[in-house]
C-alpha cells in the first residue's frame, strides 16, 4: 500500500514538475516578444529624431543656397577680408641653431596682410627661392615649396604681429660673407592671387 502511495505521489511530482517546466516554456517567448516590442519602440523613436534633424539641417541648406544665389559674386568677395599682401619678415636671415658657431639655418617669417592691412592666415602654397646673385656660375642655391598642410602649422606671432615662420636648412654649403637674396612667391588658394616679395639678407 505505502509502495502504490509512494508511486503516486512520485507521479504527482513529476507532473507538478512537467507542469511548471511549460508553463517556463510559454512565459519565455512572451518576455522576448515584449523585450522585442520595447526595443523596436526605441529605435523606432530614435530614427524619428534623426530624421527630424536631417530635415532641420536641409532647410537650413536650402535657405542658404537660396542666400548665396540672391548675393552678386563680387559683391561677396568683397564683402569677405581678403588676402591683399605677403612681405618677408624683418627677422628673416641666418642663424645658429645647433650653436657651433655657424649660421646654417635659414628662417624666413611671412607677414601676410588683408585689405585693411591686419594680419590674414591665409591659406595657400609657398615657393622659397635663395639667390646668390654675385655667383655667376650658379646664383640659384636652394629652392624649397611649402605645401598648405605645412604652411598651416607654421602660424605663430606675438600681440604686436603675426607671422608665418619657416626654418630651411640648405644643402649647399653657405659662404661666409655673402649676401644672399631670398625671393618669395605666396599662391593664395581663397582668391587664386599669386604675390611675391623680395630682400637681402647677409
């Protein structure tokens, strides 16, 4: 009788357990499909948001198209501060940087100026010329061009001025008591001006 009792009881867990297992097994795919909902609901929100901003940034792209087709051209450009002058640097000349008592590097300081004659960072390409002008033989002795990524990390100045400074170190060997003339020319990439200057410097 207890062996029969045993068995049913035995049979009663089990199918408690069978029971409690499926009810597990129904409940998990409602809690996916809820977490599912919640987060469609989210991405559904967030690229509402983005759509919204998208159509806030081309309505201000429109509007100011439609600006810049109202504005005469020239009447633009000179509206804008432009790139009027680029003159070599008193500063410009010779020294020694690795202190053996030799002046071998060249330095050479670019002033450019706008129209209202401020100091302008102006974007563009540099062409450096150093001339031996008493050398029949060979009187160009270097040439170097500077490229507008290089140019643009070469601004500097102080609170009277700014300037663009570049260091040169020449292959060929420098006399020692010549005059040298260093010709610039500056190729302004805004205006597609091409500007150049002169000076000696011994």
């Amino acid at each position: 009788m207890l062996r029969e009792n045993d068995m049913i009881r035995r049979i009663d867990i089990f199918m408690i357990a069978m029971v409690v297992l499926w009810l597990a097994g129904c409940e998990a795919p409602q809690q996916r499909t809820w977490d599912t909902l919640t987060e469609c609901k989210q991405e559904n929100t967030e690229l509402s948001l983005h759509v919204q901003q998208l159509q806030n940034e081309n309505t201000q792209l429109t509007q100011q198209l439609e600006t810049t087709l109202e504005l005469d051209k020239d009447v633009r450009l000179n509206s804008i501060s432009t790139l009027q002058t680029v003159h070599i640097g008193s500063r410009t000349g010779f020294y020694d940087k690795d202190e053996n008592g030799i002046a071998e590097t060249l330095v050479v300081y670019l002033e450019p100026k706008d129209t209202a004659q401020d100091a302008i960072k102006a974007i563009g390409k540099v062409d450096i010329e150093l001339w031996d002008l008493d050398d029949p033989n060979n009187s160009l002795v270097e040439m170097w061009e500077v490229i507008p990524e290089i140019l643009h990390t070469a601004w500097g100045g102080t609170i009277f001025n700014a300037y663009y400074r570049l260091e040169f170190l020449p292959d060929n060997t420098l006399k020692q008591g010549t005059v040298y003339t260093i010709k610039m020319t500056f190729t302004d990439y805004i205006s597609g001006k091409v500007l150049t200057d002169q000076k000696v410097i011994p």
